[in-house]
C-alpha cells in the first residue's frame, strides 16, 4: 500500500505541469462574410499555421452562419490564420494569443470576391487542409501527418467526419462510400476497399468527396441522406505504377500442404490480376473478398456464388476450394485484365479454372415414422470425385454519351466430372426384422459447356426521372453424362430374394434460353412517375435419357430398355408486361402495380403424345419504402423442370425409385417480404428486422409409398395449402473507451412451414417449427488482446394432422470461442474452439464434438510483410463432423469423417502489408 501512495504522488507531481500547460490553451474565433452581397460564407477554411515554418497546428470549417471557432491554440507563440474560399480571395492575419489574453474574436471579416484560381494566390506550405468546389468536398492529404507505413484507410481515419470501421466500410458525414476512385478511374473494380487497404498514404495528394452521380440518375427522388458517396483518389506527380498482393506456401504433417498467391499490377489505366493456389486442406485458397476484389470477379459480374459455413466458395461455376465434403483437395487460379481506352471505354479480360478432388465417408441414419411401424435405414457410402471447371469472360463497356451507356458482358464455360462411390444399405424394422439390403457401385462421368452473354442499356434524359433501360441475357448448356450402376439388392419379406441391376443411364441435355427486359419510366409530376416493364422469355429445353443392360457375355451396354429412355423437347415462351406508378411523398416511395403473364408451353415427346400449356395470369405487386424500412409482395411462377417431367422410370438406386410427371402445372407462389434496418451513429447500435412469407399453389410434393421390403417410390404430383414464413431480428450494440471496443448482441430466428405430406395414400400436412436464438459478444482492447464468443441454439418440432404420424423434434447447440493476443511485439497467438450438439442421434452415432485449433505467427522484415505461422488442426483430434435434420416424417443424422490433427508452419509474403491486422478467425491470414 505504502509503495502504490508513493507512486501514486509521484505521478501526480509529474502530471502537475502538464497538466498545468494543457489548461493554458486559447482560442480564435470570428464570423466570415461576403463582402458584396453581405451574406454569410459557410463551409470556409479557417487554418492555423506556426508563423517561423507554416506547420499547419489544427484547422477549422465556418458553419452554416458563417461563423467560426479554433479552441485548443497554445498561447506565447506567434502564428498565422489563413482563411479560403472558391471564388474569394486569401485572408492572412498574424496574432499571438498570451495567458492573459488567451481569447481572439476577430470580428466580422469581409471576404473579396476573386477571378483568380485559389493555387494562384496560396503559398505552397498553406495549402488549405480542406475546400469545397461546388459539390465535392477536397482534402488535403499531406494536412494530415500519417505513419511512413500507413495505408490510405489510415489517412481515411483522419479526416474529419469521415469514419471507416472495422471491416473497412467507410462513412462521410452519416452517408456511405460505394465506389472509390484512383485518378478518376475505377480501381481494381467498384470495392472501395481494394484501394484502401492496399494503396500507400503517402503517394495520395488529394482526397475529393462527391455524390454518386449515377444513383442519382437511377433514382433523382433518393433521400439526402441515402445518396450513396463517390472518393476520387489522385496521386502524387509521378505515381502511375504500383505493386501490390500476396504469396504464402507451407508444408504440416501426414502430407498437408498449402500454397498460393495474389499478384497485382497497375500502370496507368491498366490492371492486371494473377491467383492460383493448391491445399488439401479443406478449405478456399483464398476467402471471398480476396476472390471477388482482387481476383478481378467484381470487374465482369456474378452469375452465381456459393459458400459454406467452413469457408468455401465457389463463383460462377468456378470452385475456389471447401465446397465438398469429407477430405478434399483444391486448386486453381487465373488471370484477369482491365483497362480503360482513350474513348473512354471499359475492358475486362479474365480467365479462371478450379480443380477439386474428394474423399467421402459418410455414415448416414434414417428414421422413419409410419402409422404402425418404424423403418431404420444405415447408409454407409465411400466416394472418390474429381470435378474441374474453366471459366473465360470479359466485359466491355461504353459511355456513348454522358446519359448514355452500353455493355456486354459474355462467357465461355467447361466442366469435368468424375464420381466412384460405393453404398452399402441396411433396412430394419422398428422390431428388428431386417427389410433389404444392397450394395451399389456407381460411377458417373459428365461433360459440360455453356456460353452465355449480358447485355445491358441504359438510357436517361434532360427531363428529370425520365429512364430507358433494356437487360438481355441468353444462356446455352450442353450436358453429357453417363452414369454405371451394379447393384446386389436382397429383399427379405415374405422370403429372402436376391435381385442384380447392371446398367448405363446416358443423359444428353441441352438448355437455351434467351431473357429480355426492357424498362421505362415516365415523370408524370414532381411525386408521380409512371412505370413500364416488359419481360420476354424464349426457353429450350432438349433433355434425352437412354438406358442400356450390359450384356452378360461381353459386359458392353447395348440392350436399350425401352421403359426407362425416352426423349424431351420442351420449348415456349413467358411474356410479362407489368405496369404502374411511383409516388414519392417526403420520405415514402409507394409503388402498386399489375402484372400480365403469358405462358406458353409445347412439350413433345418421344413416347407419349405432346402435351402443350397455354397459362395466363393477372398478378398485383407493391413496393414501399419508408426511410429504412422496406415491403415488397409480388407473385411469381415457375413451371416444372424437364426432370419432374419426364415419365420414365430412374432406378439407379434400386431402393428408392422415381417416376416423373408429364402432367405437373406451374407452381404460383405469393410472396410477401418486410425488413428494416438502421445504425444509430450517436449510439453506436445496430437494429436489423426481417419478415418473409410464400403461400404456394400447385406446389410440386413427392408422393411416396412404401413397401413390405422398404423399397420407397416417389412421383411428383401438384399441391395446394402449402405456405411457409419466418421472421428474424436482432441487434448489435458498440462500446469504445479510447482504443478499446466492446460488442454485445444477438439475434432470433423462427421459421413456420406448412407442407402436405403424401405416403402410402395418407394425406397429412406436417407444421415444423424452428426456434434459433443466437448471443455474440466481442472484445477487442487496443488490437493487443481480442475475445470473441457465440451461442447458438437452435429447436425443431415437427407437428402432423395425421395421427398416423408422429411428433417429431430435434436440438442442436454450438459455442464458438476465439482468442488473439497480439504480444509481445510482433508476435501474434490464436486459438479457436467449437463446439456441436445434437440430441437424440441414432445408437453408433457422435451426439457431440469439439473442434480445437491453435497458432503462432512471428512477423518479421520491414513493415512486418513476412509472416512465419505454425498451426495445429483439430487438437482434440474428433475428426468429423455431425449434423442431424427433419424432413417429412423422418428424421435423418450424418455423420461424415474429416481431416484428422495436424500441424501446420506456413511462410507469408505481403506486398505493401496487403494483409492488415494479422490474426482473427475473419482474417484472411487466419489458416486453420
């Protein structure tokens, strides 16, 4: 006690004079006007500079009064005040603030009017840290003294009210940033963070803040505040080339490896793109931000994505890594290009391929309930596949006028499968019985290719909200696939018999379809715009199947089997006029409409007659939107897919076959959807809600029955009464103390769905419940010490208005744990824990397991751009992961083996410290 009193006064007596300093401050205040017309100058720079060498001290903005005020100015020292503004001339006054007179009201200043250029009457060294030039709003970037290492997100943090959080999403004044721009150009595609997490501060001399003339054309009624914000980025004289990505390789034990790289370029108004990596580590070579910045998908569009809860990712057909399941191995890379001509047009050149290769072993339970019985069936299935895609695109873009714009966006793909599985099928009684048994060997090989192409026109006018826009897509698919079955199947019911199936199924599909958009809008008043779109739609569908029998003495499949090939020519059209108007009162944007639909459909087939479809419908539509708030509810149709028409058998799995449905009409489903979200700024809250509902008529339901050898059959057949909704909100609420941030919230999902239940002839429609509340909070003190932990809980029930069902429920909880510590210097540590429950699973079945992963990374070199990391995966060595489901009356687990424990020591090469803030389960560098 008596040595922390010591101390504690010791402090005191140190602090006493800076303390004393830091209450000797002054201030300079004053009110600036137009010397002419005497009205007020808001928005001037006021800026203090030291009088002996012109360091810029601190700086000011008039507000909209024209008044101004500098607090915090050291006193017994001389400066300089010079005030700016477009279109008047410089204001220069010398004052020295002293303890007795620690206050300066300069009084009113009348600002001349001026012809001249501002550079034209500015010392260099007083360059103003800020200007507005009519709408843009211009820093100074060497007013703002950053670190030799920081990056151009560092210098965003010191602009006055502009904010950029933790994930890189940047805020000027309350308003968003969607686009930044180098030099006036787009910067390695529209995401602002491209440029600012790889681009040096010190090579930037102005930042420019504007609004997004664009959005401002698609919707001249956008709220103030909802005008998304444009940051032009002009470098230093000189600046035109740069270098900037990252290279990592690393080697663990039982021959895991992983190895990749980013490569970026520009110079000038050319960029050029490189990736490629390799692992077998269950996991995307890189996650999706990287994929989509700077591998050069954002430049050309998205067709498709696809990502799991474990990190893969898979973008327009092409998978990057993680998409399979069990042990896989991944590569790929490409190539992307983009530059703009002199004329002024955008070109984008890329090319992608991804290679993937599984190992599956998969055990999967289920249980089935029936009226007087219970059925349990034990799949234990093996798989080895290989699946390769290459993707080439482009897109061109022109300005063809400053209202004016047109681009294409077309594609060429190739796709390679290759699956060999073998299954080994137990069916039991709920008394014991045995029901069947069978093993299947399958082997499937398929070819693709596809060509497609996007058209796009967009056409504004002179008079204020008047659009022309046209949206044309056309896509053509072509799939070969054949597919080897041999199965050994023995039924035991009434007498053990044993059955034997060799036989090729060959499918030649082959899709066409060409979609047309064409949108205008007609301001009919300043509130009023009339609305008007027409969708067209040609489709063609050519889907062929063939089954052949092996022949017993030669082994070649060449015996057709009439029963189960038959061929599918499906072609139509589906036309859609919609039309309406807008409104646009303050802050309400209401929009009703109507829909036409004309669908015509001619299918021809090779056994059965045609059958033609002629459908026409009128649909109501509204859209409302209300500050953040949002509702839409529109209908939509889908018709059957050529599959659930063809009537040929498919019985490549001998224990449940599939019958389709030449006579299945279209599905019309009413869709409603709500949401709202908001983020208080002063609060530091963030409130998100969402609703959604479909009630679906002539839903396509499998109709199943089931007999005394659990052999099940299943034919799609058209239902009404189905319907689903859920409904989801939540909120998250920030804390920050000086460098520490703290973050608490939590989320509910519930989810209602009613869908009929046909089997065995009993009509039942079964109501499932899903109750998923989630907590989250996070701890981040000063980038030292970060902790982050979540729970996650989730409850289905399953209800049926048959008796001859029974209730069903399943619960599952999973915890997620993570820590970084960022100590000593240069020295990064990280674990993370999950964990997974589930109740009830099937006798031989993991009910729980806990995945437990550690590292260390030292950063060496300069500004900490190589980075050694040893990792161990799965400490506890569980190895596999376990999920179980509700669908229809039965309840199925899965249990499927996963990378066994292993370690890790991976080497990381950063090109203008690409990678940030090391360590942290979102991370890039984050390598489990």
């Amino acid at each position: 006690m008596k040595y922390m009193l010591l101390s504690g006064l010791f402090l005191f007596l140190f602090f006493i004079p800076e303390l004393k300093a830091q209450s000797q401050k002054g201030e300079l205040k004053g009110l600036l006007l137009d010397e002419t017309s005497k009205g007020v100058l808001p928005y001037a720079t006021v800026a203090v500079y030291t009088a002996a060498d012109t360091v810029m001290v601190t700086y000011r903005m008039s507000d909209e009064k024209g008044s101004f005020r500098v607090p915090g100015l050291p006193v017994d020292q001389q400066f300089r005040v010079v005030i700016t503004m477009m279109g008047f001339k410089v204001y220069r006054k010398e004052f020295k603030l002293t303890p007795d007179q620690a206050s300066l009201d300069l009084g009113v200043i009348n600002m001349e009017q001026s012809a001249n250029l501002l550079n034209e009457v500015l010392i260099v060294a007083e360059t103003p840290p800020v200007l507005v030039r009519n709408d843009t709003l211009e820093f100074n970037a060497s007013s703002f003294k950053t670190l030799p290492t920081a990056l151009v997100e560092d210098l965003l943090r010191k602009l006055p009210g502009v904010s950029v959080d933790q994930q890189g999403n940047i805020m000027v004044y309350g308003k968003s940033v969607q686009k930044i721009l180098v030099d006036g150009k787009e910067f390695f595609g529209s995401d602002p963070k491209i440029a600012t997490r790889n681009l040096p501060a010190n090579v930037i001399d102005k930042v420019q803040v504007m609004n997004d003339t664009e959005a401002l054309r698609r919707d001249p009624d956008m709220p103030y505040m909802e005008i998304p914000q444009v940051i032009n980025l002009t470098f230093k004289k000189g600046i035109k080339k740069g270098l900037f990505g990252k290279v990592y390789g690393g080697a663990g034990t039982k021959e895991r490896y992983e190895v990749g790289g980013i490569v970026n370029m520009f110079r000038d108004t050319s960029q050029v793109s490189i990736i490629g990596f390799s692992n077998n580590l269950n996991r995307a070579g890189f996650d999706f931000a990287d994929i989509r910045r700077i591998g050069g998908f954002a430049r050309s569009g998205f067709n498709s994505i696809g990502m799991t809860s474990e990190g893969g990712v898979r973008v327009n057909g092409i998978s990057f890594g993680g998409m399979g399941q069990g042990i896989q191995q991944s590569s790929g890379g490409g190539a992307n290009f983009n530059t703009v001509t002199k004329g002024g047009t955008k070109v984008n050149l890329q090319y992608f391929f991804g290679d993937s290769r599984e190992d599956l072993n998969q055990v999967v339970n289920s249980e089935q309930f029936l009226k007087s019985d219970t059925l349990n069936s034990r799949r234990n299935r093996r798989q080895i596949s290989r699946s390769e895609s290459h993707r080439i695109g482009g897109k061109i873009e022109w300005k063809l006028g400053p209202l004016t714009t047109l681009s294409i966006n077309p594609s060429v793909q190739f796709s390679y499968q290759n699956a060999n599985q073998n299954v080994y099928t137990n069916t039991f009684r709920h008394s014991g019985n045995r029901l069947n048994e069978s093993t299947n060997e399958e082997n499937i090989n398929g070819e693709g290719m596809g060509f497609g192409n996007i058209l796009s026109f967009e056409r504004s006018f002179e008079k204020k909200g008047r659009r022309l826009t046209l949206f044309s897509r056309m896509n053509q698919y072509a799939l070969l696939q054949d597919q080897i079955n041999e199965a050994e199947n023995i039924f035991y019911q009434p007498d053990p018999t044993a059955t034997l199936l060799d036989q090729l199924r060959n499918t030649d599909q082959n899709d066409f379809e060409v979609y047309n958009t064409l949108s205008y809008t007609e301001p009919l008043s300043q509130a009023v715009s009339a609305t008007f779109t027409l969708n067209s739609e040609y489709f063609n569908n050519d889907n062929v199947l063939a089954t052949y029998l092996a022949d017993p003495e030669t082994g070649e499949y060449d015996t057709i089997v009439q029963g189960q090939s038959n061929g599918l020519d499906r072609s139509g059209w589906r036309n859609y006029l919609t039309s309406g108007l807008r409104w646009k009162i303050k802050d309400v944007t209401l929009q009703p409409g109507l829909r036409f639909t004309a669908l015509n459909i001619n299918n021809r087939f090779q056994i059965i007659p045609d059958i033609k479809q002629n459908y026409y419908y009128v649909f109501p539509n509204l859209n409302l939107n209300w500050k953040q708030f949002y509702l839409s509810y529109n209908v939509n149709l889908q018709e059957p897919s050529a599959a659930h028409l063809q009537p040929v058998v498919d019985n490549t799995n001998p224990l449940f076959i599939s019958y389709g449905n030449p006579s299945l009409k279209p599905t019309v489903a009413n869709t409603l959807s709500m949401n709202y979200r908001k983020f208080d700024n002063k609060k530091s809250i963030t409130y998100n809600a969402n609703v959604y509902g479909t009630v679906r008529n002539n839903f396509i339901t499998r109709a199943r029955t089931i007999d005394e050898n659990g052999v099940q059959t299943s034919r799609p057949v058209n239902t009404d009464g189905n319907w689903m909704l859920n409904g989801s909100g939540g909120l998250m609420k920030d804390f920050k103390y000086d460098k520490n941030k703290f973050s608490i919230g939590g989320n509910m999902l519930v989810s209602y769905d009613r869908s009929l239940l046909l089997l065995n002839g009993s009509r039942s429609f079964s109501q499932s419940w899903n109750f998923r509340p989630r907590m989250e909070a996070r701890m981040n003190l000063d980038d030292k010490l970060e902790l982050s932990q979540s729970f996650d809980v989730s409850h289905r029930r399953s209800t049926y208005e048959n008796n001859a069902f029974n209730n069903l429920s399943v619960s599952t909880r999973t915890s997620k744990s993570e820590i970084v510590v960022r100590m000593p210097k240069r020295i990064v540590w990280e674990a993370t824990f999950d964990y997974w429950y589930n109740s009830n699973v099937a006798p031989g079945l993991q009910n729980s397991y806990g995945r437990l992963n550690a590292g260390v990374t030292f950063l060496f070199m300069k500004d900490d751009r190589a980075q050694l990391k040893l990792s161990v995966y799965d400490l506890l060595d569980q190895n596999i992961s376990a999920n179980r489901f509700i669908r229809e009356n039965l309840i199925e687990d899965y249990q499927t083996e996963m990378l066994t424990r292993h370690g890790m020591l991976t080497f990381t090469y950063n090109i203008r410290n690409f990678g940030g803030k090391v360590g942290g389960r979102q991370n890039s560098l984050f390598r489990f």
